[in-house]
C-alpha cells in the first residue's frame, strides 16, 4: 500500500469512528491536502509515462525512406543555347560517389564537332545539394565554372557561375539523369 492510500484509508476509518471531528478537518483543509498529494503523484506518474513513450517511440521508429543518402551517381545531360546562330549545345555530366568524393567529367561539344572532356574537381554533397567546378582550356583562354545544384528525384537544378570578359555570368542548370523512367 502506498502513503498515499495509507492516508486515506486512515482518514477514512478516522471519517467513520469520529464524524463530527471529520467535518472539522475538512474545513482544516486536511483531505485537500490529500487530495493535492495524490494529484501531484498522478501528475509525475503520468509524466513518467509520456516520457518513456516518447524515447521508446524514438529509439523504436523504423527509419524512412528519406533518410537514405542521396547518391547523384549516373550520366546527366543538359542543353545550353548557343551564343551565336548555330545550334544548341547538348553537354553530358558523368558522376561518381566515393563515400563523402564527388568525381566526375563534363562531356561538350565543340566547334568542328569533336568533343571536349573537362574532369571536375572540388566535387562536394551535403545533403540534396552537390558543388564542383571544372576548369575549362582552350588556345587563348582558359576560365573556371562552378556547377551548384539540388538534386531533386532525377534531375540537378541549380546554376553555374563563371567569369567571361571580367564580368560573372550565372545560368539556369537543369541537368536530366539518363536511363530513368519517371
């Protein structure tokens, strides 16, 4: 038996031998006394409770499917608009996740219809969002993009940055994933 029941059995048996002297103790305050220590006991109690169901819900959660590391690794593709009167440029991204290491090459057209091949360096993900740069060479110049995106199901959105004539450019990227069917 607890103290708590144990004050109310003996203020009950008290109640029945001496029911004039229980009145008195009422107006005392006595059973609100009582009263006020079996809430407090209910009320830690029921904390107790929701605190143990909050850890073990907690601890005991299955993890989600979004809680999964993204992997940007596969071949994506891209059309930038040319700056002169030809045809758009189609340019493919080939990515490869090696634990925390984003590597990878940058595939694009070039005048005469070779095709020029630019690794990427700095590769990073955090999260949904993946940064690298690629510095680009030809005969009289050579300049640095800076690819930054989110991966969003299939596809990279995000811009790139680069210097041209002293002056920063940013374009809208929207790189498609190959080989996937929505």
């Amino acid at each position: 038996m607890t103290a708590i029941e144990l004050a109310g059995t003996a203020f009950l048996s008290y109640a029945k031998a001496e029911p004039g002297n229980c009145r008195m103790l009422i107006r005392q305050g006595v059973l609100s006394g009582i009263a006020t220590m079996i809430k407090n006991f209910v009320n830690k109690f029921l904390k107790a409770l929701i605190g143990i169901a909050l850890i073990s819900g907690a601890l005991f959660v299955p993890a989600k499917a979004d809680d999964k590391k993204l992997d940007p690794t596969g071949t994506y593709i891209w059309i930038t608009p040319s700056r002169t009167s030809g045809p758009d440029h189609t340019n493919t991204l080939i990515l490869k996740l090696h634990g925390a290491d984003l590597t990878g090459k940058i595939l694009s057209p070039r005048r005469g219809g070779s095709i020029n091949i630019t690794d990427i360096d700095d590769g990073k993900i955090n999260g949904a969002r993946i940064s690298f740069s690629a510095v680009r060479s030809f005969p009289t110049i050579t300049f640095t993009n800076y690819y930054y995106g989110t991966l969003t199901n299939n596809d990279i959105v995000g811009k790139i940055v680069s210097q041209r004539d002293g002056q920063t450019q940013t374009r809208h990227w929207d790189a498609k994933k190959l080989g996937v069917t929505d």
